[in-house]
C-alpha cells in the first residue's frame, strides 16, 4: 500500500506516542528530565533513544550503557529488574561510584525496567532536582509504574505488527510542551522591558545556543544582538571560555539550580554572572562587580540571601572540538574534563580486552562524532585487531596480521610513541603516497597505546568528513589512548587467565558424555561471570552396563584453581567407587573419607543417581544436594525428596542412605547446582518449586531444548554470582 505523502507511516506513529508517553509521565511527577533507553546489541547495550530536558552534547557520554555497567540505568535492567531510586548525589557516590564521579550534580534519579513478560524493552530513567524529598510518594510510583507499562505494551505492539522502535544514532531530543501563549506585542514588549535594566541579560536554550540577547548584552560580549543567535557564548566571547563558567551552565542544566561565577574580562573588570534555569533553557545575567568586592567568594550556587561561597574552581581541562570547520558549536572545554572521568571510571571495571574495546567505543565515538574505530595490539611484531566499530569486515580484514615494518601510520605510532593526524584525505596521501583510500572516511587519528613506556598496540579513528584536529582534541585523544592502553595491558593479563581457566574447567568436565541405549541426555555448564571464570560445579555421566547408568553432579566450595582442582579429584573418586559396583551410598561414603584423607578444607554437595532402565527404577544419595526433579509428559515436574545427608569432606563417620523412586517410560530427570536457583536474599524452597514446574514437556519437545530454556529461567541470567551446572535425562517411551 502506498502511503500518501505527508502521512505518519506506522513506525512514526508508534515513536509519536512514546514521545507523548514519555512527556507526559515527565511532567506527572515533575521532573526535569526524562528518557527512554532501548535495548539493542542482543540486548547487552542500552542506548538512550528520546530525551527531554537534557542538551544533547551532556547526554551523549550516556547515550550508550552496557548492561553490565554500573549505573542506575543498568542497575534497573539487568541486576534488579524493578524500579531503582537514588535519592541524591550523596546516595549516587555510595550505590554508584563512578557515575556519581563522572556526573557530578545534586540530583534524584529513578530508572525502571520497561518489560513486557519475559521480553526486555529498556528502560525509563527520571530525574528531579534534589528539593524532591529524599523517598519517591506513592503517587510518583503509581505514574512510573503505569508509564513503564503503557510503553512497554506500546513497544510491544510496535514488534508485533512490523514496526518496531528503534533507535538512532543519537538521542531524539524532545522540546517539553510550553503552557504560556505570547503574542507579537507581548514580545516586544518584553524586549523593551529587559533593555531598560542596567545589566545585561543572555537567553541560552538547553544547548546552550544564544536565542536572545539585550543591547548591553551583545556590546560586553563583542557583537550584535543578529550576530550572537544561534552561537554559544563561549564562541563568541574568549572571557567566558572558562572551564568553570561551563561547569555552571551544566550544573545549572542538570539539577535545575541557580548557579553564578565572576569571571574576569581582558580590560581587569570583573562580571558577576547568574544562570537561572527552568525546563526550556537558561536565563543569563550579567552584572559589574564592584571594584572593593573580592570576586573569590562570589563563585556557587545561589541561597536566599545571595551568592553562597564554594571551594576553588576545578583546574583548567582541555578542550575538545566537534565541528572545527564552522566553530559555531564548539562544546565547552569542561565537557572534556566529564569524558575524561567517565571513561576512567568505566575502564576500571573493563577485565577482557573485547570488554576495553567495548567501552572506549562506547565513550568515545559519540562523544567524538567518530565513524568507525578500531584497536588493534602488538603480538610477535604485527598488529591484530582485537575490536572494531563502524568497519565493514573487509576494511579490518585488510589489516588484519600486517607486519609493523611496513610504512604506515600504524607502524609510526608504534615505533615513535607519537600519534598522527589527518583533516583530510590529501594529507594523508602526502604523508603516505601509496596509500589506498580503501573506506569511506575523510579524516584520521592514528593514537599509539604505550602502558609501562611499552607499545601494547594502536587505536584509530574516523571520520566521514574532513575534521581539523586543533591543539586541545589531539592533546584529550592522546590522554584517551593512554587510560586505554593501561586498561589493555591489564586486561591482556586477566585474558591470559581466563584462558587457562577455561582450558583447566573444559579438562576436567567430560568432553563427551556416553551414549547409554534408552537415554537422552543433555548437559549445560556456565561459569559464573564474575572472578577467574572457573567453578567447582561438575556432572558426570557414567555408563554402568546395557541397561544401567549413573548420573551424578555436584558443587566444590569456591570458585578458583583450588576448588576446580578438588573437582576433578571428586569427580575421579565417584567415577572409581562407581564402577566397582557400589550403591549410591557406598559411593558417597567412600568418596568422603578419600577427601577427609586429603584434607582440602573445602566442602563438597554431591547427588549420586543410579537408573536402572531394566526395572524402571531410580536409586539416589546425597550428600547436602539439591533434591533431583522428576517430569512425566505434559506433566509439570516434582521434586524427589533424597535424604540429604553430610557434605562431603567434613565428618569421617557420615553415612548416605539410598532412596528407591519410580522411573516410568518418557520421565524426565533434572539434577542441577544452586546457581540455577538460588538468587540472594530470594526463597530456594519456591525457586526449587518454580523450576520443577518450568520442567514441563511434551513427548517430542527436544531435550536440548528444554535445556536452554531452563538457563534463560534462571535467576540473574545475565549476571552470574556462582556457576549453573545442569544434567537432563530423558527415558525412552
């Protein structure tokens, strides 16, 4: 069907209505900002899709957020899955450190998950200034949740019928709706009004462009009042080219407080400078100080009686460009500063190399306007990519492997510790005549990656149009480069690690399991996501006869060298005592007074299941394990109640009784680690329940997925705090 011009198409009419949605529930509870974060990059990246109330250039190091990070948006998707408040900056530093490092402001932040089900949409981030009382009402909770689930359902529909919402770029910034109707002659008015006033007054949107000026105004500033709309005040006059006056202007904008500074003019004059906020820009004004008054303590925030009195300005940052060629929007030099913390902070949690990669991406590029990125490290003298963004594959492959003998931008920056930049594509071609244009960029930053006065690899940016690196941006590139080549340098090693924990976990469970007539089994192991990647989780499968297997799991205390070490020593134990023919319990009983022997000062749960396929029965023993599931078809599963005896390795004279159980045609058995149920501060006895009942399956639904299908169940899926070992057998009808 075609749509007639000028007609909505579905998909627009659908974001139409999460713009209202969001407006609104902003307006509700009076906050000043609002956005929605939607969920993208196989749902491990959040990326902010609307915004109200907050510039662009202060959203954009917030518009990308892993799931893993530790914010408040995170925070509500991925970790806690409900509604997160932080009351205010003192609040933020405690819960989250390094966002409260990076976002220094007095605010209050609720951030709640927008989830429909089991499906994950994003999720819907308030902010108010701190005069909120310190605990959200429950009116304020009652919109939030209401809101939260209008857009997820909104979402929700959108998928369904073909039009999903997704996001762009760069966050849609949203213009809150004006209530105040201003005719011609009320303009006029006004204008007239502000030019009678002995001090000058600026009007600033929430970019900080200047959408008004009085004649005083335009004069101190050095311009017309035509020739300042649309710039920055710190474009147009150098004296406000200040790190501190651009922290006000933030602070001002995102805790909605009035905010002042003295700044000094060429001429030795001072100016008092006042910023008042509301939710549509910000109202500069600009008064003389009097010589005998001392500017120092005239810097902070504004209490009733007048300006309050606040420690030195913060030391001077760099400034960073992002259209040099007009200069026209040219953000402010503290914004570099902010960026800076952000990626410092970020880089501190970064523990794999691809997870480094990740974050720079992530705080670089949008911040930067950069194209495409990639990293490459130096391994046996050539560079290997090890991550790329904005590259087509043929681009990386190109480069993939090349020696650092060659004559590239690359290899300079290796060799010579120095960092090389390109405006356009002629320079480039200068600099390097037989170098091939082989993507689409028209500008380069090729940044050399030293930690411990070593070269560990190189980073490059682009561009997709020409860009005039000025002394400032090269000098912030350069100190980027170097939080990311230390951050490198320690995840190498962490990487290193990781390997040889994951080559020691896949040794020491089975690689394959026996193929047993009469039983299909399938076997999932995950390691927990924080710590060395190594548990002391295990199953084992182990064939007894032609109509006898024994199914065992259990989990070591711990999650290091030490525990997967006793793993495969308990494993080994079970296996021995096994296939001398004891029962369950003579098993168990044994493998306890080998690890008493052994002394490791670790515990061990075990669960030892014998199914005898001839008779149709099940014999098992425990030694402090999770109880076995049982599922016959299209029946949900209920739990087999073992007698649970002594963990092993803790008392010499323990003995495990056996327990006989049923074992019909087509019944489903679970035996499975703590890991797949148990979440902090949550009831096992009803995680244990929930999973038996999850355990429902037909005659021809496939094993392995059912297997699946109990891991995306699991309690904090994403974030793991212990290992999932999980064992599945399936009897023949």
């Amino acid at each position: 069907m075609r749509v007639p011009v000028g007609c909505p198409t579905e998909s627009e009419q659908y974001a139409r209505a999460l713009d209202e949605m969001l407006l609104r529930v902003t307006a509700d509870v009076g906050a000043h900002i609002g956005a929605i974060y939607l969920l993208a990059d196989a749902d491990r990246v959040l990326l902010m899709d609307r915004v109200i109330g907050l510039p662009l250039q202060i959203a954009k190091p917030w518009a990308r957020i892993r799931v893993q990070s530790l914010v408040p948006v995170a925070a509500a998707a991925a970790r806690e899955r409900r509604l997160v408040w932080v009351s205010d900056h003192h609040d933020l530093a405690r819960r989250f450190p390094g966002a409260a490092l990076a976002f220094p402001y007095q605010i209050a932040v609720a951030t709640a998950p927008i989830h429909s089900g089991t499906r994950d949409f994003g999720v819907l981030m308030l902010v108010w200034p701190t005069l909120h009382p310190p605990q959200l009402s429950e009116g304020e909770r009652e919109i939030i949740d209401a809101a939260r689930r209008q857009i997820a359902d909104l979402l929700r529909r959108a998928a369904e019928h073909g039009a999903p919402v997704l996001p762009g770029d760069r966050p849609c910034l949203l213009a809150p709706a004006r209530s105040d109707e201003v005719t011609g002659q009320h303009t006029r008015a006004a204008v007239d009004c502000l030019n009678r006033l002995p001090e000058s007054c600026v009007s600033l949107d929430l970019e900080g462009r200047i959408t008004y000026a009085t004649t005083t105004a335009a004069e101190l500033l050095g311009g017309t009042v035509a020739s300042l709309l649309g710039r920055p005040p710190w474009e147009v006059a150098a004296w406000l080219r200040n790190p501190v006056f651009e922290d006000r202007y933030r602070a001002a904008i995102v805790s909605r407080e009035v905010t002042s500074y003295t700044a000094e003019l060429p001429d030795g004059d001072s100016r008092f400078l006042q910023l008042f906020p509301d939710r549509s820009g910000i109202t500069l004004r600009i008064t003389s100080v009097p010589a005998a008054e001392p500017a120092a303590e005239e810097h902070g925030r504004e209490s009733a009686s007048g300006p309050a009195r606040v420690p030195a300005a913060r030391p001077p940052t760099l400034e960073r460009v992002r259209e040099p060629v007009s200069g026209l929007d040219r953000p402010p030099r503290a914004e570099a500063f902010y960026n800076l913390l952000h990626l410092t902070a970020s880089l501190t949690r970064a523990v794999t190399m691809r997870h480094v990669v990740d974050l720079v991406a992530d705080h670089v590029m949008p911040v930067f306007d950069v194209r495409a990125m990639a990293i490459a490290v130096l391994e046996c003298g050539r560079m290997q990519v090890i991550g790329s963004r904005g590259y087509g594959a043929g681009v990386v492959d190109r480069f993939q492997g090349l020696p650092i003998t060659l004559s590239t931008p690359g290899e300079h920056a290796v060799r010579t510790g120095e960092a090389e930049f390109f405006a356009i594509w002629d320079e480039f071609q200068q600099a390097y005549p037989h170098a091939v244009h082989y993507d689409e960029m028209n500008a380069w930053a090729f940044l050399p990656l030293i930690a411990s006065d070593r070269p560990v690899g190189m980073c490059v940016l682009a561009y997709a149009e020409p860009h005039a690196f000025i002394a400032e941006e090269r000098s912030t590139l350069t100190a980027l480069a170097g939080l990311t080549a230390q951050a490198l340098d320690r995840a190498r090693i962490y990487d290193i690690k990781d390997r040889l924990a994951q080559s020691l976990q896949a040794g020491l469970l089975p690689s394959n399991l026996p193929a047993v007539p009469g039983v299909d089994v399938a076997a999932r192991y995950l390691p927990a996501t924080h710590g060395v990647g190594i548990g002391g989780d295990f199953y084992d499968l182990i064939r007894l006869d032609d109509s006898a297997v024994a199914a065992v799991i259990g989990d070591v205390q711990g999650h290091n060298m030490t525990a997967a070490a006793l793993m495969g020593q308990v494993r080994t134990a079970v296996h021995a005592h096994a296939a001398t023919g004891a029962g369950p319990g003579q098993v168990l009983t044994h493998t306890n007074r080998l690890l008493l022997d052994l002394s490791p000062d670790l515990f061990t749960s075990c669960l030892y299941v014998h199914l005898d396929l001839k008779r149709g029965a099940l014999y098992a023993a425990s030694a402090g394990h999770l109880p076995p599931l049982l599922s016959l078809p299209d029946e949900p599963g209920r739990i087999i109640d073992v007698p649970p005896g002594v963990l092993l390795g803790i008392d010499p004279g323990a003995t495990y009784p056996t327990l006989e159980h049923p074992l019909p045609p087509g019944a489903l058995l679970a035996l499975y680690t703590d890991g797949l149920v148990e979440s902090p501060g949550g009831d096992l006895g009803r995680a244990i329940a929930n999973l038996a009942a999850d355990l429902t399956h037909g005659p021809d639904r496939p094993l392995q997925q059912i297997a699946d299908t109990l891991l995306q169940r699991a309690p904090h899926s994403r974030q793991r705090s212990d290992d999932i070992a999980l064992l599945l057998l399936k009897t023949e009808i």
